[in-house]
C-alpha cells in the first residue's frame, strides 16, 4: 500500500463573487436578453458563491481562439502547478529531487513538451525522473492520477511520487454559444490547481503516516477500482474548435452514475469485507449540485457526507480534475473519522468513466 503525505490545492489571484461573473459573462455567452434571462437562472443554481480565475474578468471578452487561450493556458498553468507542488513537497519536508515520478494531468489545455516536463525544469527535478502526462480523463482525472501513481509505487515501494493535476476552465468560455452545455458551464467551473505528495510502502514517511503534518491527516491508499460506462462517449468531454474547446455534457449524467455507481462502489468495498454503512469518509467529486445529489442518492449517503464537496464547490466552483482532490485537502483538514477507518474517494469524466479509489484514514 502508498501513502498520501501531503495534498495542497491552489487557486488564482483573481476572486469573484458568482453574481459578478454572471453579469460580465451573460451578454458574452448569450447575447439575446430572453437566453441571458435563462443564464443567470443556470448560474443561480450552480451551488458556486465564487471563483477564481486565472485572468481579470474584464480579459475574457478579448478570448476567442483556441492558440491564443492555449498560449494562456501553457503559461498561467505551468506556474500555478508548480505553486502547488512546491507546497506539496514543503508539507512532506521533501525536496524536488526527492521526486522520482511525477504524473500530470489536465484537460483544459495542451502542451507539448508536456506540463511534466515544464514542472520539471521550473521545479528542479531530476534528469531521471520518471513522467506520465495526462490529456482527457477530464474531472476523473486527479483520482485517476490517484490510482496510478498507487499502482506505480506497488511496483517501486521505495518512491516518491508527485501528482499533479491544473485546470483552468474559464478559457474554454464559448462566445455566443447560448446551449444549455456552454451556460451551464459558464457558471459551473472554475480555475485551480492541486499537488499530492505519494510515497510507497517502504518509504520512511510512511511509517510516520500516522503523524500528520499541520493537523491535517493522511491516508493510504488501500485499491482503486476503474470503470467505463458502455455507450456513453458522447454524454461527456469536449468538442474542439477553432475557438477552443466547446463542452459536451448531458443532462443525463447523473441518471447514468445512479444507474451503475452502487454496483462499482459496493463491489469495491466487498472485495474488503466492507459494505456503504462501513464507511464514514466520502470524498465526492464536485462536479455540481445534480451530480453530488445522484452520488448521495444511489448510495443512501446522509448529506452530511458530502458536505465537503458542497463546500468546495461553493468556495471554488467545479475544478475538473483538481476538484476531488480540492475535497481530499479539506476532508483530510477536518474528518474526525478514527484512524484506520475506510474513506472512499470517486470522480467521474468522460467516457464515462468513473475512478474510485480505496483509503483508510491516517491520524493527526
């Protein structure tokens, strides 16, 4: 088994209330009066009160090419990535050259050299260090990136390991696109950044695992469970334009995750002879109010268990891939699960594809 040592999410400088968003972003989407009349109804009920972004407000209005806002994107990524790592690896007291795999993940942007090796050189990490990018797992992608850098450290229980998962959504705005897909997103997403620090078995740190650093806890990661969701491709993900990336979403995804995700969850937790009343610690995917909604109806989930990925949304929006582990930092900050006790982590992207992973709680 790996131990998490360490997770920090980051956000942006530039904070806004969701009602300012609204009314800067409105006539950009939807210009007609009677669909700006529908926008603000779909921002109203995003469960967002703000977000960060990564550039001024005033700034998106001058945005419409898919290689100008991915210049952005390379630059303003790259720099709020590493912010976040050198927070993770400070939080584990380690160094960048302690690093020996790093796995990055984002879906908002493209890179080539790819953002791992950017963080590479900006960070200071070593020539041999051993790299997996990641382009398209969408909001699965930080716990996707969970799972395989759990699997990555059951083969080398002496490593160190470094996700990192940036996402800067508010580039993908599309002018005049007034579908419900683009406004429901003008008002869902937001901009962040988030690092986690994984060491493998044998590892020193994980021995100290119970202790953990600044009050916040740890965790192990104990299994991970992946599964696609047969004829759903074009339920979720992106469309690629001239202007950008336009997003595919359909107001069917949460009957779909109420359809399958208590079988997934429920055969995971008894391949450990627990069942859902075992487990005090979800950590949900913000991936909006219907999707956490469906998420604690399928599995009979008291509300209280999802009030940290309500509070994540509420503070920051939907942050892709960032998002759930946005809610692993502050259900580590404040669970107060005893130690050992199970905590099942789940986000969910396009495919769809659902990524579930399996941790027992550290101490404080």
């Amino acid at each position: 088994m790996s131990c998490v040592v360490a997770v920090e999410p980051v956000l942006p400088e530039h904070v806004y209330p969701q009602e300012e968003i609204t009314a800067a972003v409105g006539p950009l989407v939807a210009p007609d009066p009677v669909r700006t009349a529908v926008l603000r109804r779909l921002h109203a009920g995003c469960g967002v009160d703000h977000r960060h972004l990564v550039l001024p407000l005033e700034q998106y209005a001058d945005l419409h090419s898919l290689g100008a806002t991915n210049a952005i994107f390379v630059r303003e990524a790259a720099a709020l990535a590493e912010r976040a790592c050198r927070a993770a690896l400070a939080r584990a007291g380690l160094t960048a050259q302690d690093v020996d795999h790093v796995f990055a993940t984002s879906v908002t942007g493209v890179a080539a050299p790819s953002l791992d090796v950017l963080l590479a050189e900006r960070l200071g990490l070593r020539g041999d260090v051993r790299r997996t990018p990641s382009f398209g797992l969408g909001c699965a992608g930080g716990a996707a990136g969970l799972a395989r850098v759990h699997d990555h450290l059951l083969g080398r229980p002496d490593d160190v390991a470094l996700l990192v998962s940036v996402e800067l959504c508010s580039l993908t705005l599309q002018h005049g696109d007034d579908s419900g897909a683009n406004m429901v997103a003008s008002g869902l997403f937001g901009d962040g950044a988030a690092a986690v620090v994984v060491v493998g078995e044998r590892h020193p740190l994980a021995a100290d695992a119970p202790r953990a650093d600044g009050g916040r806890r740890t965790a192990t990661l104990v299994d991970t469970r992946s599964r696609l969701y047969p004829g759903t491709t074009d339920a979720l993900g992106w469309e690629v334009r001239d202007t950008g990336f336009a997003i595919v979403l359909s107001a069917e995804l949460p009957a779909l995750l109420g359809a399958h995700l208590p079988a997934d969850v429920k055969g995971l937790l008894a391949d450990h002879d627990l069942t859902t009343a075992d487990v005090p610690t979800w950590v949900v995917h913000a991936g909006g109010p219907r999707v956490i909604d469906a998420v604690r109806d399928a599995l009979e989930l008291s509300e209280a268990a999802v009030a940290e990925s309500r509070a994540s949304l509420a503070c920051a929006g939907n942050l892709s891939s960032s998002s759930v582990l946005d809610v692993l930092a502050r259900t580590l900050a404040r669970s107060e699960a005893p130690p050992g006790s199970p905590a099942v982590l789940m986000a969910f992207g396009p495919g769809v594809a659902c990524e579930l992973v399996l941790l027992r709680l550290g101490g404080r």
